[in-house]
C-alpha cells in the first residue's frame, strides 16, 4: 500500500467508525515501513504530539509532489508482464496500486482498461474475451494466471536441444544411402525402369 492510499483508507476508517485522533496519531508509526518509518521517526521527534489531518498534510507534502509521481508513473509505462519471470497476482496488483496512487479517482473499469493495453498483442485480446467489464480485479487475476497455465502467449520460443537425453526420437537418415539408385525418393526414371524390368 503506498503511503497516499494509507493516508485514504484511515479517513475512510475515521469516518465510518468515528476513530479518534489519539487512537489514529498512536498506532501510525507500525503503519510504515523501511524508509517510511525512519522518516516518521525524524518527524515525530521534530515536531512532536499532532493530530492526523497534520500528519496526512505530512505525508502529501512528503510523497504526493512532482518527483514521486514522475517516479511512480515511470514505473507504469516501463512495467510489463513477463509470464516466464512475474507473477501475474504480483505484477497485476502492482500496477493497480500504482494507478489508484496516481489517480485516486480513477474508476475501477479505467485502471483495469490502462493494465490491459499495457499488455497488448495476444495477451490484451485473451484477457478482454475472459472478462467482460463490470469484472473486479480478482477475475482479472485469475484470467491472466489462467492464460499463463494454459497457453504460451508472451512466450519465447526456445529451439529444441537435439543433444538432451530427454529429446524426443528424430529419425536421421544416411545421406550416403539416399545416394542409391533403388531408394524410392531418388530414383532416376532410368533407375526406376531398370527396376521395374528386374522386378518383372
């Protein structure tokens, strides 16, 4: 979850459940992680005991500015499934996070419509045939996971070892036996009669 879409999700749960500011402000700091904490920490030393709408204010002033969005939404045009390296629920949830961070109002149907044509080719056309809007995130997940098991769409081609143990029987013919004059797929029409005449 990014740090934008938690500020979003606690106004929802101070709304719905009437949660008050000390319960919110006590528990924030188990809410980040990595970097996130540490800045927390800085913050919180700094300036001390606030309230959540100071500390939402924070975090947009932190996180929602210029550079975190040229760097998120670099990360979405230059992210595309790969179905021999990614997990489709990882790489799918990924990019909807991504969009729900960048355009908070953006309906669902518009982010599933943006993931799509990042996909292409194939994959977008095997993916609209399996899902027709309204579809939640979930059956999209499992159309694409579903597509992966199934198909070799997005795959890339690997020629076969002939050397393996595990290679298939391939039949390998004696170029100096195709050479002779009674082997059928060769035969001279002279060679053919003179067959036919010792046949007879």
């Amino acid at each position: 979850m990014t740090t934008c879409h938690l500020s979003k999700t606690i106004d929802i749960l101070q709304e719905d459940y009437a949660i008050p500011d000390e319960l919110i402000t006590a528990i924030l700091h188990s809410l980040f992680e990595k970097s996130a904490k540490r800045w927390y920490y800085g913050i919180r030393k700094t300036n001390g005991k606030n309230t959540w709408s100071w500390w939402k204010q924070e975090i947009i002033t932190k996180w929602a500015n210029d550079a975190w969005r040229y760097k998120i939404e670099n990360a979405f045009e230059n992210s595309f499934f790969d179905p021999e390296k990614d997990k489709p629920l990882n790489c799918f949830l990924q990019q909807v996070e991504r969009l729900n961070a960048l355009y908070p109002e953006m309906s669902q149907k518009m982010v599933h419509m943006k993931i799509l044509k990042k996909c292409g080719g194939e994959l977008e056309h095997a993916l609209r045939s399996r899902c027709i809007e309204p579809c939640s995130t979930e059956e999209y997940i499992n159309a694409l996971e579903d597509i992966v098991k199934r198909t070799k769409i997005r795959r890339s081609w690997k020629q076969l070892d002939i050397n393996s143990p595990n290679k298939p029987f391939i039949k390998k013919i004696n170029q100096k036996k195709l050479s002779s004059p009674i082997h059928p797929t060769i035969m001279s029409k002279e060679n053919a009669i003179n067959v036919e005449v010792l046949d007879t």
